[in-house]
C-alpha cells in the first residue's frame, strides 16, 4: 500500500537526474599533490558547484600541509592508517570521518609498511585553504585548480585526460 504522505516528487525528480556512469579507479593516473609522498585521483569534479571527490594516497609516513575546510569534507578509509596533530583520535580501515566548515588541521600519516599506503576516499564539498608553517595562506585548493592539476599531469605523462563520468 503506497504510502499516504508520498505525494510522486521523486518520480520527476527521477525523470530528470543524469544517466548512471562508472568511474574505474584503476585507470587513472596518482596525480601528485604538493610533494613525492602524497598523491590523489581524480572521481568527480563538479565545477558548478565547487565539489570534488578523490582519492588520496600517502605512501610514506609525514605530514601533509596544514589546512582549514571551507565547506564540510566527509572521508572513508580504505586502507592504513591516519590522524590529524589537533585530534585525539586515529581514522583506521572502515572509518567514517566528517570535517565541518572552519575545521583547521594537518594530517599526519601512520604508515608502517611503505607496500600498503595510506588511501582514503575524500568528498569536498568546498575550497581548502592550505597554510604555510607561519599560519599564513599559502594556496587555495579548488575544483577548477584540482581539474587543472589532473589535466597537467596528464599533459607532462603523455597521458590522455579521462573527463567521462569525472567531470559533471
């Protein structure tokens, strides 16, 4: 029996959404990010809204830059392990990490076996602010500047871009 509060809206709404697509991972390239220890992928970039979703690779324990989030970010770790020098906490395989606005942190990673890095799945739903060691802003990290680096890499590698499906 239908439910007597439903009243059809997701019906049109499910008429008008995009068509379903698959990113495959494996095929894209480690884009490094910022030093030869940390890398990411690019899954999506939403260049309308300022979102973007990747993953991230650190292959050897250290530090990556302190940063503050302007907009939430929301994580799963799929692999290693992390922390970040503000929190009392570890993020291990299988943990769920959210970051709200105004959130200011650097992640350390606790990599034990150089074989197995540190990945996680990041959602940002807005731009990062990356500080140098004096707390100053060094960089604004963005959709359009994380699609610009995935573009240059690809470039300089000889690599073609695959936007399908990433780009949105």
């Amino acid at each position: 029996m239908p439910d007597p509060g439903y009243n059809g809206a997701m019906s049109e709404l499910a008429s008008e959404h995009a068509a379903d697509f698959l990113v495959q991972t494996a095929d894209l390239p480690w884009v490094p990010q910022g030093s030869d220890n940390v890398w990411f992928k690019p899954v999506r970039i939403n260049l309308e809204k300022g979102t973007w979703v990747n993953l991230l690779k650190v292959a050897k324990s250290g530090v990556v830059n302190r940063h503050r989030h302007l907009a939430e970010v929301e994580g799963w770790v799929l692999q290693g392990r992390w922390h970040y020098i503000e929190h009392d906490w570890q993020a291990a395989p299988g943990a769920y990490v959210y970051e709200p606005p105004g959130d200011v942190h650097t992640l350390v990673a606790d990599v034990e076996d150089e074989s197995e890095p540190m990945l996680t799945l990041f959602f940002i739903h807005g731009p990062i602010e990356y500080m140098d060691a004096d707390g100053n802003l060094a960089w604004v990290e963005t959709a359009e500047r994380k699609l610009q680096r995935y573009t240059d890499y690809c470039k300089e590698a000889g690599i073609e871009p695959k936007l399908d499906g990433i780009l949105f």
